[in-house]
C-alpha cells in the first residue's frame, strides 16, 4: 500500500501540470492537489476523467499520464473502504 501511495503522489504534481495547462488560470491545479493531499479520490478522479473528456485538449504524453494516474486509484480507493 505504501508504494502504491508513493507512486501516486510522485505523480501528483505531473498530473497538476497537466491540469494547469488544460486549465490555465483558475484554482483547478490547488484543487487537485488538494484533494490528492486530503485523500479525496473521488475529486481527483471526477477532475481527471473531465480532462479524458475532452482529449482533443491535451497534448503529447497527458492522455497517457492521466490514464496512469487514474489506473492507481482504484486500488487506492478500495484499500480505504
């Protein structure tokens, strides 16, 4: 479980990139991060596939991190329950 959260978080500020790019000028980047940091899965998640939404919006490899990213999650959500 550890290394699953040291991957996830090692991610965290990639995928915050990510989401400054897409999402330039508001609080999206601080909301995420947030949310990571509070064990707010369900946000990050529901931020991340809004993003998948639109893939015509990201560039070069985000597609391929924001999929990873959201490929860690699950696990880490049904360890919490």
């Amino acid at each position: 479980m550890e290394a699953l959260l040291q991957a996830i978080y090692q991610l965290v500020p990639v995928i915050g990139d990510v989401i400054d790019a897409h999402c330039p000028g508001t609080r999206a980047r601080s909301d995420f991060i947030r949310a990571c940091l509070h064990g707010h899965w369900g946000e990050a998640r529901g931020m991340i596939e809004g993003m998948l939404a639109e893939p015509w919006m990201l560039r070069g490899y985000q597609e391929n991190r924001l999929r990873e990213f959201l490929e860690l999650l699950p696990v880490t959500d049904s360890a919490a329950a």
